[in-house]
C-alpha cells in the first residue's frame, strides 16, 4: 500500500518540482550535503531516490561521470532523464530491489527520502551491497526533534512512514556493518550519517 501511496504523490509533485518552496530548499540542502564529501571524478555514485536528478546533474558539473540513479516514481526518473539529457543511467526500482551487482559503487547517497522507506532495514541492507569494499554509504533525512512535529508531518505527507533519530540510524548501520564515519546536524531539521562498508 505505502508503495503505491509513494508513487502517486511523488508522480503528483513531479509536475512542479524545482519550482515549489520545499523542493528548492530540498535542493539546497542536498547541495550543500553533496559539497562536502570528498568525491574523486573517478568515483561511481547511486543516487537513491534520485528524483528529477538535480543531485546527479550537481555531480556532473563537478567532473563526475560515473553516474547513476534510481526512483520509484516513474515521472520523476522521466523528468530527470530530459534534466540528465544521457548524463546518468536511471532506472524505476524501489530501493528494496536496487538492479545493479554487489559492490558495484564507490558512493551510495540517499537524501531526504529515507522516511519513505517501509523496509528500512531492508533499505540498508541493499544499499549496502551494491556498496565497494570502503565504499560510503551517505544518508540524510529529516528529523525535527519534537514527536509532535513528526505526528503532524506523518498526516501531511502521503506515503510517509517513519522519521528516525541519530541512534535509530546508528543501529540501522551497525547491523548491517556498516562502520558509522561520520553523523551529525546539517542545519536545525536534517540528520546526516555516513557510513562505510
């Protein structure tokens, strides 16, 4: 149910995304994530719910050209194919069936989309696997403290099934040996863990 939930909404926003408050500001927030880690030209990145593929076009105009994305809307991987114009190999796939061999990238990234997720486990269990050897996994999500908001957003926003604190995300990453590198707050409402396999 939550999947088909997921598609409709996101298929909906795919229409004006880029151009609304909170995708821009999303936008912003993945910028300035994505600018901080040390990626190499060289390196090969999923990007997880990759949306309109605005991340990956960021990645591009870096110098990476080893690029990829998934998303479980069929909309938004069609707007980011006419935004990636062949600059990325896209596919429609839920997280939970991620289409490419084990340890195939350097990077898996995942922002703001983690809270969709029925199966978090499952979630980090695939994006581990397609992970290299010290590969890193880069996850960022909303978390505004208070459970009150989190009730609130859970109404707002269709397909929304969960928002996890530090410690939950550093159990999700633990049990999937993943080694947590780095977790702390981007700003005042998003939690970033990196962890590497």
């Amino acid at each position: 149910m939550n999947k088909e939930v997921n598609i409709k909404y996101f298929n909906f926003w795919s229409y004006f995304y880029n151009f609304d408050p909170i995708s821009i500001w999303l936008l912003y927030r993945q910028r300035k994530i994505l600018n901080q880690i040390n990626f190499k030209k060289s390196s090969s990145v999923l990007d997880v719910g990759c949306g309109p593929g605005r991340g990956l076009k960021f990645l591009y105009k870096k110098g990476l050209r080893n690029l990829y994305g998934l998303d479980l809307s069929p909309l938004m991987i069609k707007k980011a194919e006419k935004v990636l114009e062949n600059k990325a190999i896209l596919k429609t796939t839920s997280v939970e069936k991620i289409p490419f061999n084990s340890e195939k990238f350097d990077y898996v990234i995942n922002t703001e989309a983690f809270h969709h997720f029925p199966d978090p486990n499952k979630a980090i269990k695939e994006m581990s696997r397609v992970l290299k050897k010290n590969g890193k996994l880069v996850l960022a999500d909303i978390n505004y403290y208070f459970d009150f908001i989190h009730w609130l957003f859970k109404i707002i926003e269709p397909g929304y099934v969960k928002i996890y604190n530090e410690k939950e995300f550093q159990e999700l990453f633990n049990k999937n040996k993943l080694k947590i590198i780095e977790q702390r707050r981007i700003g005042l409402f998003v939690v970033l863990t990196i962890g590497q396999k």
